[in-house]
C-alpha cells in the first residue's frame, strides 16, 4: 500500500477520514519537533544524510533511500495490513475476534503497555544525541543517524495508538513522552536501562546489539496481541528494529576484528599503544550492556505478566509457531529462586513466569550472536572465547538483584564480587581509554584506527560513499 506523501503526516491509516484524530496529531508534531530540536542529534541537522524511508509495508517495497535532513524525515505511522479473520491467539480469549477498539476492562492496562513501550523510543536518542561528534566514518554516522531517525517513527507509532484510541488520557501520556528526559534525576525515563548514558561507540554497539535485541523481544510479545492495532503496528517496528540490531552486531565484530588485526601485527604488545580496544575490554562492555538488558524483562515471577497474558494482551514471541498450548493454564515453569543464601528449583504457575519466558528466548539469541564474534577471533588464530553473561549477574531488578553472583551464574559474596568486578566490568580506566579514541574520522571511505571498515556498504553503495554530507 502506497503512502500518501501530500499529507502532513504520512500514513497507511487513512487519518485524513478522522478529522479530531488528525488535528490532536498535527497539534503533537511541533511538540515533537521541539523536542527533536532540542534533545535529537541537532548538531547535523542542517545535513544531508542518506536514510532510508518507509514508503510502504509491502515486503517487496518498504523502503526509499535519499539525501534528506533530518528534520525532513518523513515521520509516519504504519501498521501492517488487517487481517479480518483474525482470531486472539492466546489467553482467556484465544479463538475470539481480535479487537480494533480497547476492551474498556483492558483499558488501563493496554495503555500502560504502549507508554513503557513508547517512553523507551525518544530515551535512546537522547542518550546517542552526542555521538554523531566522535563518529568513526561517514558510514557509521549515517547508521547512527537512521537508528535515531527510525527511533523517532517508533515513537510516532505509539503515540498514534494513544491518540486515537485513549482519549484526552492518551493525549497526556503523549505529552509526557516529549517531557521526560533521559537519566534527567527529576523526571528521568520509565525504565533504569534508558537513563544510562552512551557516551561512546562501543557502549553504542552494545546498546544497538543487546538493548535493542530486548526491544525485539518485547515487539515480538506485543505483536501477538489481542488488540490488533498494537499487533499491526509492532509488526511493522519489527521490520525497522532487525537494522539497529545489525548495526551493534556488526560494529561490535568490527571493533573485534581491528583488535585482532592490531595483536597480530604487533604480537605480545599492549595494544591500547596502538589504538585498538583490547578484547578483555569488549567482553567487559558486553557484559554491562547484556546485563542492564536482561533487567529490561522485569521480575521472574509477575503477576502482572500473568494478567497480561491472561487478557490476551501481550503474549510470547512466535507463539502460533514456538506453541502447541496458548493458554499456558495448569501448566508449570522452574525458576532457580534466590533467596539471599541459596539458589533452589521451584516451580511457578506458567502464566507468572511469562518474563521468564520471554527472557529465555531473548538469552538464548545473544548466545547465538557470540558465534560471529568467536569466529572474527578464531580466524586470526586467537584464543579467546566471546561470553553472555548469566541472567543472574550484575542485575539491578528482580530476585537475582540483592545477590552477587559471578559471570557464569555463580553466587558470591560481597566481597568477592567487589574483588573481581574491575574484571568483569568496566573500570573508570577501561572507559577513559575507549573514550580517548572516540576522535571523529569524517573523511569520506576513512575510519577511525580502532575499528575495521565493514565488508559492504549500504543499500548497494561503496563504503566510500558520501553517506553523510558534511
């Protein structure tokens, strides 16, 4: 389906048929504006960077790539195409017609889903917002810059769900996305991981990898939902969330890849003296960033999660596919419970253990990521082995949280973990080294001395091409 680029606000939801709907969006644009302005990468704004814009949900035709400025992108809201015979696929309701309007009994509890979805948008540009300044290479800048821009859709997206499906209550909640502000100590974000400052591009790759992998997971649980504009909508941000992803996963390999580079052209040296991050660092920074990740799941046991499920409202990612039983009643989930002095196996009703569930798939793929880094390393004959920390370590949200316990699960004291920590995280050192390389390289086809080019360009182009236009 084409998108109607005369419209102040491009769509595929026919907006212009709802005039209240259409005047309370164009009323937020300039709020958003506003904020892009003040909290977005505003110092290239006046730049013309090649993005990639939707110009439709077909699979064979989503996207057009230009030269356009960031304040130009054309923002928009998309939801893939209704499907009239579909039925709720899990929960209480499963078999019953998905709803196009909020069950009224499911209202509060919809809207609290969408807001934390939604606030976490508009957070990740604020946190990147400095980035574009140390940027390694024109073709990193220009990644950065269409994450933020895609960021930013996302949050068009689910704030067109709260205008037209909230009332004046929506309108609020979208007001106060444009108001809270990222690690702001007054009115910070909704969740810990998004006031967490990325200040360089290695915690980027990390965030992009790990953070926006949770992202993934939890659009994946949303698109199951009963309320088919939410399903519709993650749907489409699904499309758009697999680019962040690749651009983590591959700047961490890159970054690996001139690490190793450098230990084999200069063997049994220290090879921060020649600019590169040594792998120790890396596995580090990873072990941050997967960490404050898996907090992003909430509690092991929730009983909210099992409402959520119950309702019909957020499900498990794949479900149809992964699924023979969607209603998960009389059914159990093990959980190693802590208790402050020892881990046990108990069994939980499965509907409370729905983060659980959803945490494991999301552990289980950041494992498999480890194999493209293990292969970078093991191509240049080097013995070192890329790990995801256990689920339980450094965690700040749930039962594993008042625990100290090791990379590997372990439990410890204290005092251990104060002892080991400068090896499994990243010391003020480790992050005044990796911020001393982050110098911009933006000569067109140049990059910076700690990180390998990429094997290809994007969308077909040279790695040399004037993906940003300084």
């Amino acid at each position: 389906m084409g998108i109607n680029y005369s419209e102040k606000i491009p769509n595929n939801v026919d907006i212009s048929a709802d005039r209240r709907l259409q005047r309370a969006l164009e009323k937020w644009q300039p709020a958003y504006l506003d904020w892009w302005a003040e909290m977005g990468p505003t110092d290239f704004n006046t730049n013309e960077i090649y993005l990639r814009t939707a110009i439709s949900v077909d699979r064979d035709g989503w996207a057009d790539f230009g030269h356009v400025k960031m304040p130009d992108y054309r923002w928009g809201i998309f939801l893939t195409p209704n499907d009239k015979e579909k039925k709720i696929g899990f929960g209480d309701h499963e078999g019953e017609d998905v709803w196009q309007e909020v069950p009224g009994e499911h209202r509060n509890n919809l809207r609290r889903l969408i807001v934390t979805q939604a606030d976490t948008e508009p957070a990740s540009v604020e946190q990147q917002r400095l980035l574009g300044h140390t940027a390694p290479s024109l073709y990193d800048m220009r990644n950065l810059f269409q994450v933020n821009v895609e960021e930013g859709r996302h949050l068009w997206a689910m704030v067109y769900l709260l205008h037209s499906h909230f009332g004046k209550d929506g309108r609020e909640e979208a007001e106060e996305l444009l108001e809270r502000r990222s690690g702001n100590p007054d009115h910070p974000r909704i969740l810990s991981t998004f006031n967490d400052p990325v200040e360089d591009w290695l915690s980027f790759f990390c965030f992009t990898t790990f953070t926006d992998r949770d992202g993934k997971y939890q659009l994946l649980a949303l698109a199951e939902s009963g309320f088919d504009p939410l399903a519709r909508t993650c749907r489409f941000m699904l499309t758009e969330e697999a680019h962040h992803m690749f651009v983590g996963q591959t700047g961490v390999n890159r970054v690996i890849k001139r690490a190793c580079e450098v230990m084999t052209e200069n063997p049994q040296k220290d090879i921060k003296e020649y600019g590169a991050i040594p792998l120790e660092i890396i596995q580090k920074y990873i072990n941050r960033w997967a960490s404050s990740s898996v907090d992003l799941f909430g509690s092991e046991v929730s009983s909210n999660a099992a409402t959520f499920f119950a309702a019909g409202l957020k499900g498990r990612a794949y479900e149809e596919k992964n699924y023979q039983e969607h209603r998960a009643l009389d059914q159990g989930f093990t959980i190693e419970e802590w208790d402050g002095n020892r881990l046990s196996n108990n069994e939980v009703p499965l509907r409370n253990a729905m983060n659980e569930v959803l945490r494991s798939d999301y552990h289980a793929d950041n494992v498999k990521q480890t194999v493209l880094w293990n292969k970078a390393t093991a191509s240049f004959g080097i013995d070192f082995q890329f790990t995801i920390p256990h689920r339980r370590f450094n965690r700040r949200i749930g039962m594993y949280a008042d625990g100290f316990f090791t990379p590997e699960g372990d439990p410890i004291s204290e005092e251990e973990f104060n002892q080991n920590k400068t090896k499994w995280l990243p010391t003020e050192e480790d992050e005044a080294f990796v911020k001393s390389l982050m110098v911009k390289c933006h000569e067109p086809g140049k990059f910076a001395g700690w990180i390998a080019p990429p094997s290809k360009g994007i969308n077909d182009q040279s790695v040399d091409f004037d993906y940003v236009r300084l």
